[in-house]
C-alpha cells in the first residue's frame, strides 16, 4: 500500500489525520484494535517510530488506549469526542479563513448560497 505524503506537515501528523478520518467515519469503531505499529510501518513504507509517535498523539487525545500485550484499542466515545474537536477546529479556524476568502473573492451570500444549493443537489 502506497501512500503520498505532503511535505508540508511532518509524516506521524499525517498518519494520525488519517486515523482520525478513519474513527469519524466509523472504519474503526469503539472497542476495535488499530492495526499494529509494524504492520502500519510495513504497509506505509514508514519508519515505526513516525508510527508510535502517531498513536501516541491519539492516546494523548484519550482516542485510543494501550493494552498490554494486545495493541492499541478505540476507546468507549472517541468518535462522539472526534466530533466535538473537529466541529470546534472548523468553527475557530477554518470558518473564519473561509469566510476571509469569500470575502476578498467579492462572493456576495446570493451566489454563495447557489453555488452551496448547487453542490448539495449533486450529492
């Protein structure tokens, strides 16, 4: 398995927005195991310390626990906190960036809401 990753952000980072991507929208549920540390490192063509440094992150997060001997587990609620934190990252920092760009873009909330419509009927 062979993945692109962007230079602009350190790889361990990368891996663990992935992840993340992954418990919001249910691949890995409450209760299942990540894969393990080498078996991402293998599949990745990764370094495992760039691995361990990713899932530490999510143990940091309280995302997923260790379990001695076993691997690395979602925790009971991780996908219902995911959501809180992206819904709270898009509200302070990505909202107010779109909203500067649509701005500086001379969008007027007609045209917005249009090309809004639009989009949500091809979906």
């Amino acid at each position: 398995m062979s993945i692109m990753w962007n230079d602009d952000q350190p790889i361990y980072r990368q891996l663990r927005e992935r992840i993340v991507g992954l418990m919001l929208t249910g691949v890995f549920k409450e209760g299942d195991p990540l894969p393990s540390v080498r078996q991402v490192a293998s599949d990745y063509q990764i370094n495992h310390l760039t691995v361990s440094k990713a899932y530490q992150e999510l143990v940091d997060m309280q995302l997923v626990e260790a379990k001695r001997g076993m691997g690395m587990y979602v925790v009971p609620g991780a996908q219902e906190k995911l959501h809180s934190i992206e819904k709270e990252k898009f509200l302070t920092n990505e909202l107010p960036a779109l909203l500067a760009r649509i701005s500086n873009l001379g969008i007027s909330a007609q045209e917005l809401c249009a090309a809004i419509l639009k989009t949500s009927e091809g979906k």
